[in-house]
C-alpha cells in the first residue's frame, strides 16, 4: 500500500476532526472511511501510518500550528483554507517528529495532495509554508 494512500486518508481525517468536529477516538477508528467495491482501502500497514499521522498531528496540534503561524505572511491563520489547514498540519508533523522520511517526499506528498484536493494554487501556498518551515528546522 502506498503512503500516499495513507497520507490522504491522514489528511481526510484531521480536517473532519478539524471542521467536522469529529472525535479523536472516531477519526482514529478509521470507520468513516468509503468501504465499497470500487475503493482500494488500506491494508494494515496503511491503516496503522494513517493513524500514526492522526493521532500525532492531533497530540501536538498546538505546536504545530505554532510553526505555520509563524511563516504566514500577511494571511490570518483563521482565514486560511480548512483543506489546507489540515494538508499542512499533517506535514509539518512529519516534518517535526518523523525526520527518518526525506522533508522532499514529505513536501512533495503534501504539494500532490493540495493540487488534487485542495483550492486553486494552494499547492504553492503549501510549497512555501512548507519549504520555509523546513529550512528553519535545518539551521
């Protein structure tokens, strides 16, 4: 299963909890998830990555979101874009706390995700905040 699978799913899960005021315990559950004939799933491996991701991006959410305020320019955190909001959270976790995963892949995944889900350029909002972060935890 690929991480990008995984990845999405992380995503689809932090912004209902974020907008939809889902449960933790439920969006972990992963039970929302579309189960028909036409769906890949996730196997284990993906289920369990995506549930990493969830429940971490949630436990350090503060700090987190910390990060991102910090590199937006001109933009009011509570203006931006939900999809986005929840695309970059999840990156940033694995940018702060998964380091064994290249910050390119992880920037790269989360540029894939913003082009297909999120609003009009918002992959290159993404792109910035997320290259800018990661230039930052470097020095």
């Amino acid at each position: 299963m690929s991480r990008r699978k995984s990845r999405i799913t992380a995503f689809q899960g932090l912004y209902s909890w974020d907008v939809g005021g889902m449960d933790e315990k439920d969006v972990l559950e992963l039970s929302w998830l579309a189960k028909d004939d036409n769906s890949p799933g996730l196997d284990d491996e993906g289920a369990a990555f995506s549930r990493m991701l969830i429940a971490g991006t949630i436990e350090h959410c503060n700090e987190i979101d910390g990060h991102i305020k910090a590199h937006l320019t001109n933009w009011d955190f509570e203006r931006v874009n939900k999809v986005t909001i929840a695309i970059l959270r999840m990156s940033v976790y694995s940018l702060l706390f998964h380091q064994e995963t290249e910050a390119s892949i992880v920037i790269d995944e989360a540029i894939d995700i913003a082009k297909h889900y999120g609003p009009d350029d918002s992959y290159k909002f993404v792109n910035a905040i997320l290259d800018n972060i990661n230039k930052d935890l470097k020095k």
